[in-house]
C-alpha cells in the first residue's frame, strides 16, 4: 500500500509542478504569446485520481473485501438460477 501511495504522491507533485515550470519556461521566450493544456493533461489527473482511488482500496481492511466478494457472488448466483428456463 505504501507503494501505491508514494507514486500516487509523486504524480500528484508532477501534475501540479509541471504547470508551473512550463509557465515559467515560457514567460522567459517571446516566441509563444498564448498557450494552453492539453487533452494530455486531464488524463494524468484522471491517473492520479484512479492511483489515490486504488490506493484506498487497497487500504480496505481484507476482512471487508471478502464480505463484499460473497455478497456479490450470491447476488450473481442468484440471479442466474432465478433467469434458468424450468
């Protein structure tokens, strides 16, 4: 789990840092008088919602996800043999 906090904390830093040095960068040159984030940008914060998401799952207590697990399993089970012709 430590993991998978640490790289989530890592990315969280890239995301928020890479604006601000790239701003920097271009407030120094004249060539570029407008510029703006991409597509690319929202997927890496969408990356790093899904890493801190995963990161709480994880961090669920294993007792909790075998009770979720079974729950879904009979509700599956269930279904199947309430939809079986006869």
């Amino acid at each position: 789990m430590r993991f998978l906090l640490f790289s989530a904390l890592i990315e969280f830093l890239v995301v928020l840092i890479f604006p601000i040095k790239f701003g920097n960068d271009i407030q120094k040159t004249d060539v570029i008088r407008r510029w703006d984030f991409d597509w690319a940008y929202g997927f890496a914060w969408g990356g790093v919602i899904f890493s801190l998401g995963g990161a709480l799952c994880h961090a669920v207590p294993t007792e909790r996800r075998k009770c979720w697990s079974s729950d879904l399993t009979e509700h599956v089970d269930t279904a199947v043999e309430d939809s079986s012709p006869g």
